[in-house]
C-alpha cells in the first residue's frame, strides 16, 4: 500500500464517470488522503462555497453535467486560492489546456493517463506546499529579526535621547543657580 511521503491533502474528486471516479478515490485513499468524490459541477461548488478553504486539491473532470470543470476550477481557486486544481479531460485541446491554465489550473490531464503521472503531479504539488509554508516561516522568522533589531533600535535611539535630555536638564539647572556653564 504506497503511503505519501508528504502532509496528506483533502481532495475533491470530481467526474461524471463512475469508473474514473472510483479509481481515483481509491487511489487518493491508499496514499492516506481524505477524499471527497462528486459526480457533477453544481454539488462540486456547492461543496467548495460550504467548505471554502477544506480541499487542498481538487481533481476534476473538464466535461460534466450542469458547470463545467473550468466553473469548478474557478471556484475552487476563489475559495482558496492555494488549492491545486488538477484538470483532466478524455476531450483535450490546445485551446482548453490554455484557458484551464489562465484560470489557475495545477496541471491538465488528457484521459487515459497512468497512475504513475499523477504521482508525479502529486509530488510536485507536494514539494510546492512544502517550499511555500518553509518560505512563510523563514519570512516570520526574518520578520521577527528585523521586529528585534528595529525595537533594539529604536530603544537605543531613545537612550540617546533621554541621555541628551538629561544633560540640558542638569545644565539648565546649573544655569538656573549661576553656576558656570560648560
């Protein structure tokens, strides 16, 4: 049973096709992810409005009933804009490969494809949300830094200050009882 190396994703399936839907869902599933499978375009985004930011991945069909799979794209991409939205279509052309990437797709799969490319696919979105959440914490980090230094700044400046402050003070009270000034 492969396992997946990487965090598990929730992952939307959507295809009108039970065979495909089935073969991916037990695919997701071994490889330890959390699977939802739909069969059409309407409960696909009603399903994304009501759980907005839920599928980390989504994998949909290009052609199904109600709203096409570049409608469920769009939803998913507006409902988390860090979703992997992973197109296939058994009716692949330039001009769909085109769009569905325009409009934010991961990848485009022309069915039938093998197992061994969705690996693929699924390590480098792995290895994306892996870059993208160490970038967010080097960004904390360097932000904390610069926080650090900038308040450690700041506090000396303001060291400076009262110390300048404190020497007018002590020579105008010496000014003030005539003593001599330096």
């Amino acid at each position: 049973m492969p396992q997946t190396a990487s965090r598990p994703f929730r992952v939307l399936i959507v295809d009108d096709e039970p065979d495909v839907r089935d073969l991916l869902v037990e695919y997701f599933e071994e490889r330890g992810h959390e699977v939802m499978a739909l069969s059409d375009g309407h409960t696909a985004i009603a399903e994304i409005e009501r759980h907005a930011a839920r599928y980390s991945l989504v994998v949909t069909d290009l052609q199904l009933p109600g709203v096409d799979g570049l409608g469920v794209l769009g939803a998913a991409r507006s409902a988390n804009p860090s979703a992997a939205v992973i197109i296939v279509t058994g009716y692949a052309s330039l001009d769909s490969a085109v769009q569905a990437v325009r409009l934010g797709a991961y990848d485009y799969l022309t069915k039938p494809f093998s197992l061994g490319q969705l690996d693929v696919i699924i390590q480098r979105v792995s290895d994306r949300n892996a870059l993208e959440a160490e970038n967010r914490q080097l960004a904390r980090r360097v932000g904390d830094r610069d926080t650090a230094e900038s308040r450690n700044a700041v506090n000396d400046r303001l060291d400076a200050i009262d110390a300048r402050l404190a020497r007018i003070e002590e020579l105008l009270a010496r000014m003030s009882l005539g003593r001599p000034r330096f």
